[in-house]
C-alpha cells in the first residue's frame, strides 16, 4: 500500500467515523479515530470531550487514557487533499497549544474560558493531584512534522514531566498498516500445538482440551499473526501500541534457573474456537478461527523474549482450548 492509497482509504474511514458517531466534521472523527483504536478509549467518552471552541487555548480535546494512566490534550489538524500531507506542521500551532497548556495548568483559568472547557480543565486538575497519573500533549495531524523544534524545546525546558508527542502522517500510516488492519482482520483460521501432557479433557456442555505445550508456540503463533489472535474486545482493551510487559513474566521465561518454574507460576492461556480437533496420536492439536480470550500479557511477555533469543527452550505453559460458538457464554468466560 502506498501512502496515496492510505490517504484514501483513511479519508473513507473518517468519514464512516464521522456518520457513526454523529460528529460535526472530519477533524473530529480524526480525534475519535485516534482515541477508539490507538489509546482504547471509548469513542463516546472521546466524543463528550472534544472541545468545541475550535480557538479554545490551542487544546481540541482533553482524554483521560486509564489504560496507562495517562491525561493527554490534544491539538489535531486535518487536510483536504492528498497534497497538503507533504505540507509541515505549523509552529504556531505549536506555540499556541504550548501557550494554552501552560495558561490552563498554572494560569487563574476560572471564568475565562468556556464553561466546556472550564469542567475538563477541573477534571483535569483533580486527577492530577492524586499523583497518579502523567500528562501528555499529543500533536495529531495528517501533515509533516514542523520544521523547528525550538518551541517544544523551550515547552519541555518548563515542564519537563509532560510529555510531547507527534502523530504526523507517517506514524498514522505505519500504525494504520501494522496494527489497525491487524486489529480488524478475521481471526487465524488455523493454529496448532504441539501437546507436551493433557491436563484434562471435556466434552460437556462445551468441549474442551486442557494441556501443556512449549511457550515458544505462543511466541511464534503471536508472531505470525499478531493481534490477529486475541479476541475483538482484548485487542482493544489492551491498547496494543504500549506492549505493557509484566516483567516478572518476561524475567521467568528468560532466566536459566527460574524457567522451568514458568509453568508453575503462571495461571496460562485460555482459548476459544470453533472447533478443536486432535491428531490421531494425540500428540498434536488444531484449533479453527482460535481467539486467546485470557493471557494476552504472557503472550506479549513470551513473545518478547523470544523475539530477543531469549526464551529458553523449556519454558512451558498451561492452555485451556474451549470449543464454544455462544457470544453470550464466550464474553463470560472472558469476563469471569
């Protein structure tokens, strides 16, 4: 896909953005876009606090990111045309929002601002004085980055806990083709594992495998396919672009006198599927249109290691293989 082609693509998907939601223009879908599938916001909570005062101190909306503990304000600009994509981000721009954070974080903002404003920015406040979360501002654009970096530089000289952050073009388009079209394809039609023991197996009210198999076939199988392999509502839940690591996980899998207690330490891997289908030595297990429902962050962890050469070879774990095609009874089993 070449960028001309996202541009198109991506202008399509605004748009149905826009229709679905009910939003006032494409600038705004860009906003809810970018909350539903990057930061796993609820697009309706991102809805609610966009900023309607396009002139409102530079800032287009205020979201609370409860996945990483995060309170970002945004600046978004969009474009008509495949051509401005080559045009730089403004530093006004950057200056404005710049000026605006700083006015709303330290400023006496009450009674100056818009009201809509005025109760994000008191949120705002509130939460961060608990000392939990960090903020962030995020520059969201279909241009270029700008040329100058001067006015970040002297922003970051003053606050140097806030975090600056650009998602120009090239980022959307490189999130948009390795993780969103990811996110929305159809789930692997196929998986198999090699079973090391079964555990247990049972056949009603739903039929399931339980067995030990090596790690390292989840570290391949999230390899080859991805978020592809993770249930809808995980793959968003998760907020696939942080790879938030459990790191006692990842040090297990690694470590030469603590791997072969992975198996032991850790509560495993829950599938459903389609269908579960055994070789005749029993020795082999396939799974159709298989979706991991519960150990997304130990197949993040496994596959980190792996990816580093470094998950040790007896490494294992527990898989539970449901074969189950109620919604009902599978959003169950992901929720209990």
């Amino acid at each position: 896909m070449n960028e001309n082609v996202f541009f198109d693509r991506f202008s399509g998907l605004l748009t149905n953005t826009k229709d679905r939601y009910d939003l006032s223009d494409i600038h705004d879908s860009l906003i809810v876009w970018f909350g539903e599938n990057y930061l796993s916001i609820d697009p309706n909570e991102v809805k609610e606090r966009i900023v309607k005062d396009r002139h409102a101190e530079g800032v287009d909306a205020v979201l609370i990111d409860e996945i990483n503990y995060r309170l970002i304000f945004i600046q978004a600009k969009t474009v008509n045309n495949f051509e401005n994509t080559k045009n730089n981000f403004h530093e006004n721009d950057l200056k404005l929002t710049f000026e605006g954070f700083s006015f709303l974080a330290k400023g006496d903002y009450k009674g100056q601002i818009t009201p809509e404003l005025e109760n994000l920015i008191n949120e705002y406040h509130e939460l961060d004085k608990t000392g939990n979360y960090k903020t962030a501002i995020i520059f969201l654009t279909l241009k270029k980055p700008p040329i100058n970096e001067k006015f970040i530089t002297h922003f970051k000289n003053e606050f140097r806990d806030v975090e600056v952050l650009f998602f120009d073009f090239d980022k959307l388009f490189d999130f948009y083709k390795n993780e969103y079209l990811a996110r929305t394809a159809s789930p692997p039609e196929k998986i198999s594992f090699t079973v090391l023991n079964t555990v247990l197996k049972k056949d009603k009210p739903y039929k399931s495998n339980v067995f030990t198999t090596k790690a390292e076939e989840i570290a391949k199988i999230y390899n080859d396919y991805k978020e592809r392999i993770f249930q809808q509502n995980v793959r968003y839940s998760l907020g696939m672009r942080t790879r938030s690591i459990n790191k006692l996980i990842f040090e297990t899998a690694k470590n030469s006198s603590e791997s072969p207690n992975f198996w032991y330490f850790n509560n495993g891997i829950t599938i459903v599927c389609d269908q579960i289908k055994e070789a005749t030595s029993g020795k082999v297990i396939n799974l159709k249109n298989a979706q991991i429902i519960n150990g997304a962050q130990t197949t993040y962890a496994l596959f980190e290691a792996y990816q580093n050469g470094e998950l040790k070879d007896n490494v294992e774990i527990l898989v539970k293989a449901i074969e189950a095609s109620d919604k009902i009874f599978i959003e169950n089993v992901t929720l209990f």
